[in-house]
C-alpha cells in the first residue's frame, strides 16, 4: 500500500451518463497527478495539481474532463457525457522528491 | 518530446533464473531521471528502482539492477533469482523534472515454476 487511496475502484456506467472519482494522498505531498491507463499500454498523463492550482492540462484532457483538488486536499476527476472510448484504469499519483507514489486505481467501464 | 520504449511486450523466466527486460528512451535534456514500475495483477504500480542521468554508477535495489547506457539512452533492468512474485506487468518511465512521467508500454514478465 502506497498510502494513496482512490474511490471507486471499479464504475460501470451507460453512455452519456456523468462520473466522478475520487483520490485521496498522502497527507503531506502537495503534488497531485491524474493519469490514464488503457489496455495494453502505460498510464498517460492527464492533470497535475500544485496543492490546489492546477498547472498543466494534457491534450488528452477533453472538454468533457474536469479535474479539482479544493484545499490542496482530495482531487475529484469528473468525466461528463461518458463515451466507450473512456473506459480505462484511471490513476492518481502524489509526488515527494521525484517519486511518484501511485493510487490502486479507478477502472471505468463504458457500456 | 520525451519517449520511452519497451520493445518486449512479454518475458518469462524459470524462477530463481536471471531476467533482462528492454528500455530506449529519447529525451533533449542533460537531467533528467529513470525509472522502473511494477505493476502487479489488480494492485498498486510501485516504483523498483530509480537512475538518476547524472550519475555513472548503476543503481542496485537487492535483486534489481540497471545497466544504464547514457549514450545509447538504454536502461533496461536485470532481475536475479526471480521469484513467483515479480509476476507483473513492467514500466520504464522518464521524468525531466516537467512534472510529469512517460512511461513505456510495459513488458508483462511471467514466472514458470
């Protein structure tokens, strides 16, 4: 255990429905990071937070993607209007030194 | 742009035998750091081992070591007397210090009993 948390670990849900996961980090690290990971392939980045601005935004990172961390806590990665191709393992990380320390993961299914 | 490439989409190994898994990367900075993930079956990545690109020597973690080849820009991870448990899926992954990681597509590493 790495002492990253994420809830939910596994979400089925429709087409066009919306979904919000959450990630819970190690207390003291202040940077947080949201990747995604598909079949077959490495994670792919996705955000990162700076306590609770968020500084970088991958192209990957559509209009329909939404990602907050209030207080420099807890992030929450909203996905609206869900479509199949969203269906993935999505993954958080804190950051201490450069150690990236990583989340067990959300695993989205899109029916 | 960084990029890391693993050419080996799959490895086993006898156990208590010696395994090499593949790394390239591609980057344009002079500092910058490697890594190796593991990721086991429905658990957690967590990190192996860590090269930093200005250090020579090569880093050891127990049975884990890197040959890190600066010029070639090849890291690829030896590990000795493999055991039932190092079954996982296996990362390569770069940091420049931009705040982000780029990992390669993995090599699933299989141990036959």
């Amino acid at each position: 255990d790495t002492g990253v948390s994420q809830d939910p670990r596994h979400k089925i849900t429709k087409r066009g429905q919306n979904v919000t996961f959450r990630c819970d980090p190690i207390s003291e690290h202040n940077r947080l990071y949201w990747y995604r990971q598909t079949l077959g392939q490495g994670p792919e980045f996705l955000t990162y937070f700076q306590n609770e601005a968020q500084l970088e935004k991958s192209r990957l990172l559509s209009d329909r993607f939404s990602a907050e961390r209030p207080k420099g806590s807890f992030s929450t990665l909203e996905i609206q209007r869900t479509e199949q191709g969203d269906s993935a393992m999505y993954l958080c990380a804190t950051m201490s030194g450069n150690e990236q320390f990583f989340g067990p993961g959300t695993r989205l299914t899109v029916l | 742009a960084q990029t890391v490439t693993q050419s080996q989409p799959e490895m086993s190994v006898q156990e208590a035998e010696t395994v090499t898994l593949s790394c390239t990367y591609d980057t344009s900075e002079s500092d910058y750091y490697l890594f190796w993930y593991k990721q086991p079956p429905s658990r957690q990545m967590i990190l192996v081992i860590r090269q930093e690109a200005y250090k020579q020597q090569n880093a050891t973690e127990n049975r884990f070591s890197v040959n890190f080849q600066k010029a070639a820009k090849s890291f690829s991870l030896k590990i000795s007397d493999s055991q039932l448990g190092d079954a996982a899926m296996y990362f390569c992954a770069s940091w420049e210090g931009n705040e982000k990681l780029t990992f390669g597509t993995g090599t699933r590493l299989t141990i036959i009993p």
